[in-house]
C-alpha cells in the first residue's frame, strides 16, 4: 500500500470506523446463524425462515436514509454512538426477555437493522479524513467492516449449540462494549465535515440520475453479499444437510472472502477506474452465483463457486465506492445512506427470494439465477453510463483520480 496513504488521513479514526462497522456486521446478520436453531424451535417455514434472515437487511437498508441525514446534522462519531447505544439495549432486552415468537423474532430484525445503518457512519467517518485518490483505499478499509458477517457464521452457531440460541444476544454484548469504548477513544470527526442541508437538499441529490445507477450497482454487488451472507448457513443446511456449526463454517469461508477482498477492490480501482473493475467483476459474480443456481452435487463444489462469487462482490463493494466520493464528494453523507439503502434492499430481496424459491419450488435455484441475471443487467447499465461519466465529472483535471 503507498505510503503516503498512512499520511494523509487520521489512523485512529479509520481503525475506529473499521471496528465499529465490523461489529455491527456481525450483529446486522446475527439471526441468520441463528435461523436453523430459531426455526427448529419455533416451527418456522422456508418462507419465514427467508423473511426472517432479510428482514435486519431490510430494516438496515431503510435506516441508512434516516442515518445519513443524522450523519450531516450530527456529524459522524455522535450519529455513531447514538446507534451502538440503541443495538446494545435491544439485545439486552431480547437476552433478559426472551424471544419465544416469530413476532419477537421480527421486532428484533428491526432493531438489528440499527446496526446496519452503521454502514451510512462509518464510510463518511473515514472517507472525509482522505482525499479523492485515496477514496478507494479509505474506503475499502472502513468496509472491510463486512467481515463481521463472517464472525456471526463462525461462531454463533458454536455459541448457540453450547448455550442456546437466545443466550447468544447476551454474550455479542461483551465486544459490543468493548468496541464502544475504542470508538469514543479514537474516533475523530474530519475538520472538513460539511455543514447540514436542509431536507429538500438530500432529496434534490435524487434528481440526479447517477444517483440512482449508484443506488442500482450496489444494490447487487452488497445486495449480493449481504442476502448471501444472511442466508448461506440455511442453504447449506437445507439442501446438503450440514449441521449448523459446519453449515457456519461453510458461510464463514465464504463471507471472508468478500470481505477481505473489499479493500483490495477499492485500491484497484483506485489503480485502474471503478469503472473498468466493475465491468469485470459483475461478469464473474454472475458466472458464479449461475453456477451455483444449477444445483450442483456437492456442498464442497457449492462453497468454492460461492466463495468465488462473494469474492467479486466484495471488490465490486470496494469498486462502487471509489467512484461515489468523486461524483458527490459534498454530499457523501446522504449518499452514503441512499447507496447503502439500495444495497440492504438488494440483501433483503435476495433473502427473501432464496426462501421463497425454495417454499415454491423445493430449490434454490431461480432465486439464485434471478440475481445472476441483475448482475448482468448492471454490467450492461455500467456499459452505458461509461463514456458519459469518464468525459464529465470523471475528466481527469476534474476528478484528480481513475474513473
């Protein structure tokens, strides 16, 4: 990594940003571990058990909005506070209580949804300490946050066999807090945070075409990880009849890839254009999650093609981000929210269908290839903004980095 990259931002802060996105990951995607244990002893459907899953992802995908605009009006590290504060009082609720109905079960998803708005404050915490060619790199750090989604795989099935299920939202507290006192210690709002906009400001950002070709691309590239992500512990235990911790582990390889790879995303793209990088990475995503949807005979063939496909999303992540500061570097607040709203829709649709398509058809096959085909859709809209995006607002002397 360049060196002058450690120089040009605040350490502290992005560390911070990291920790606090990756903690939230993983109580964002909790329940999906958690869903074959839940659904055994509440009698859950495929359909429930999908909407069940996606439900944070949706409720995170809704907050983001509200998050981003409490991003600009109370800047970054106290928007982020207040959020870890309400997550940590509805676990303790749900660990002390209970959660004994599908009901609970889904007025919990809500509140986890919180945790997914993190995504709305820790990129606008970190992006606004760099500057534009280093958008890629800051960012995919921050995001690299999506790893915690691969730290609920691994070890909340463990700590569900050992404890019980609901003991679990006890025990996530014990990081949860920790972190929380790492983030009040180091984290540092950027002297260049703009100042707040009114309402119809945020909403005008939505007049913007590119706006809305953001919010689409991320919607399947985190759409894609995040619904996977929620998801594969169940998949894997339905259709190979893994058991839990193994159907865990299985998801865990697959959510490490993803994000792991969502920094290496962002620097190439910071190297090459996000551009150029998301018309590759779109076309082995689809290849992957396609070959997936065929049923294949083995859980091991279906864990290297998914690990595959969470790989390019990941990057696709790191890539779509390196673009959106330069297009609206002023308002990267609220777009942060908008863009990370598409991408929780993208992962609640995706989970949502997976159950679905496996209550109607007794497979998971047309939810898998309905996705593989919107990952070509956005490869074919990306096409068509390319030259129009690289001549204008992405004009070298304009952007000072690749489009």
């Amino acid at each position: 990594m360049d060196k002058g990259f450690w120089k040009a931002g605040h350490t502290p802060t992005l560390v911070s940003a990291f920790l606090y996105f990756d903690l939230s990951f993983m109580v964002w995607v909790l329940l999906g571990p958690l869903a074959v244990y839940i659904a055994r002893d509440l009698g859950l459907s495929p359909a429930q058990k999908g909407l069940m899953v996606a439900t944070p992802l949706l409720a995170g995908a809704l907050l983001r909005l509200l998050m981003g605009v409490l991003v600009d009006h109370l800047k970054p590290r106290l928007a982020g506070a207040v959020g870890q504060v309400i997550v940590m009082a509805a676990l303790l609720v749900a660990w002390l209580a209970g959660v004994h109905s599908f009901s609970q079960v889904m007025v919990l998803g809500v509140f986890l949804g919180v945790a997914g708005a993190s995504f709305a404050v820790a990129l606008p915490l970190a992006s606004r300490w760099y500057p534009p060619h280093y958008q890629g790199t800051a960012m995919g750090i921050a995001g690299a946050g999506n790893s915690g989604t691969a730290i609920a795989a691994l070890f909340a099935p463990s700590l569900a066999k050992a404890f019980g299920w609901n003991a679990v939202f006890g025990l996530v507290l014990i990081p949860l807090l920790l972190v929380f006192v790492l983030y009040l210690a180091m984290a540092k709002d950027s002297p260049n945070c703009p100042p707040a906009k009114k309402l119809s400001e945020y909403l005008g950002v939505l007049r913007d075409r590119d706006a809305w070709w953001f919010m689409f691309f991320y919607c399947v590239t985190f759409g894609g990880f995040s619904g996977l992500a929620s998801s594969l512990t169940v998949y894997f235990n339905d259709q190979y009849g893994l058991e839990p911790v193994q159907a865990g582990f299985y998801t865990a390889m697959c959510v490490f890839a993803g994000s792991l790879m969502r920094p290496i995303g962002g620097t190439v793209a910071d190297k090459v254009g996000g551009i150029r990088s998301l018309l590759v990475m779109y076309t082995l995503a689809a290849a992957c999650l396609y070959l997936v949807s065929l049923d294949l005979p083995h859980a091991w063939m279906a864990l290297m093609a998914l690990v595959a496909g969470m790989l390019w999303l990941g990057m696709g992540n790191g890539a779509v981000f390196q673009l959106v500061p330069q297009r609206f570097r002023k308002e990267i607040g609220v777009m942060t929210g908008l863009v990370g709203m598409a991408g929780g829709i993208g992962g609640f649709l995706l989970a949502t269908g997976l159950g679905y398509s496996k209550q109607l058809t007794g497979s998971y096959s047309l939810g898998l290839s309905l996705f593989a085909a919107l990952a070509l859709f956005a490869w074919v809209g990306l096409l068509s903004v390319k030259q129009r995006w690289r001549t204008t607002w992405g004009a070298a002397h304009i952007a000072g980095a690749k489009v």
